[in-house]
C-alpha cells in the first residue's frame, strides 16, 4: 500500500472482497455490504444489499438469496424493487440517481450511471447508479458499469472501484484512469473485467497510466 493512503482509507480497502464482475463484499463498520451480488460459491448474511441495475450479472436472484436473511435491507434501482420484494428482506428502498439516506451511521448515495458513446448498453434514461458509501469517514464509490460520464468530476471520493471492460462500459483503459483523476481517489480497485469484457493486460495499463497519481490494488478473485 502506498504511504501516501491513510490508515482508514487502508483498512477499507483491506475489507473488500471481488468475486468477478461487479459483484464485492465489503466487512466494515461492523456491517457487513454486498454490492451486486454475483458468483457469490456458500452462503453468507447481508446487513445491507445495493443492486445497480437489472443486468443479470448484478441483479442475480439466486445469488441474492444466499446472502439475504430477513433483517437484511435491500437498496435498488427501481426496475427490480418488486422482484427484489420476493427475498423476505426487513426492508427494500427504490432508488435513483440523487438519492440520499443514513443506514446505521452509513451515509448512502446513488449517483448516475450510463453509458454515452454506447447508450444503447446503459441509457440514462434507465436511472441506472452507482454508490457512493461513506464507511467510517472514509468515502468509498462503486460505479457501476458506466462510462465516464461528466458528472463524476462532481464526484469526491477516497476508494474507487470501477469497470475496466470496453465493450459495455469504459471506451478505453485510459477513460478509466481518467475518471480516477476526476473523482480524486487515492486508490482505485478495478472491477468488471475478465468475463466479457477486459484483461489481466488492461490492469497492468490501467496501473501504469496511475502510476504516481493513484495506488492501483488489484483484488484476487475471491
């Protein structure tokens, strides 16, 4: 870990887990968060589940069910808030980019998430969103798939963690560092890559062009 990243900001690092696409476990503040749950092998219990969007390989109802119990609260995008109704959660909140809530001193926001080159993956009419989580004074963003889009120059954030893939979200390993820079992180965790879209040879790019700028962790798959 670079000396320059502060012991909080580390140790939230340290507690997100990658299971492939978009899908992280993160044990922190006591609390123990899935985002996107996907490929998640035993079973395991939420305190709080956020689903980007709908897309199969974030919003995957099998793997949902082995990590709700019913005092889990789900956060959505409105498009699966009813099915996501089904898991016999204590609580499910619809929400859309601009949404704002405290859950158990964890401050949550949704934030846009679209595509703009190829709109046709990730139109923002959808209301698509990432999340910005602020995790014991540490602020934490998963983007979700998205392009860079101008609003992330708005975006301040500690911990980074978004897609490396140009096929149905970044146009380039460079756009992707370059959203690095607008958001200010410290450090960026690439996600999203692997499967169908991005490679080992984009992260090795992605922490080059970092290089100096941000600390680059890559995640073991888990």
């Amino acid at each position: 870990m670079n000396t320059g990243v502060s012991k909080n900001i580390e140790a939230v690092a340290e507690s997100i887990q990658w299971f492939g696409q978009a899908s992280v476990k993160i044990f922190n503040c006591g609390k123990i968060i899935y985002i996107d749950p996907f490929q998640i092998k035993g079973n395991d219990h939420a305190d709080l589940i956020l689903i980007t969007h709908s897309h199969f390989d974030h919003f995957s109802p099998d793997d949902i069910r082995k990590v709700v119990t019913p005092q889990t609260h789900i956060f959505c995008t409105a498009d699966v808030a009813t099915q996501a109704g089904q898991f016999g959660a204590a609580k499910v909140v619809a929400v859309q980019p601009g949404f704002m809530d405290e859950w158990h001193g964890i401050e949550i926001k949704a934030v846009p998430m679209y595509n703009v080159i190829k709109s046709d993956k990730h139109p923002k009419e959808k209301k698509w969103v990432g999340y910005l989580l602020n995790l014991c004074h540490v602020w934490l963003y998963h983007t979700g798939d998205t392009e860079r889009i101008p609003e992330m120059k708005s975006i301040k954030t500690d911990i980074i963690m978004l897609p490396l893939g140009q096929t149905y979200t970044m146009n380039s390993v460079n756009d992707a560092a370059e959203t690095v820079l607008d958001t200010g992180a410290s450090v960026a965790i690439p996600i999203h890559y692997g499967m169908y879209e991005g490679s080992v040879n984009d992260v090795e790019k992605f922490r080059e062009l970092l290089k100096g700028k941000a600390e680059v962790i890559v995640l073991p798959k888990s």
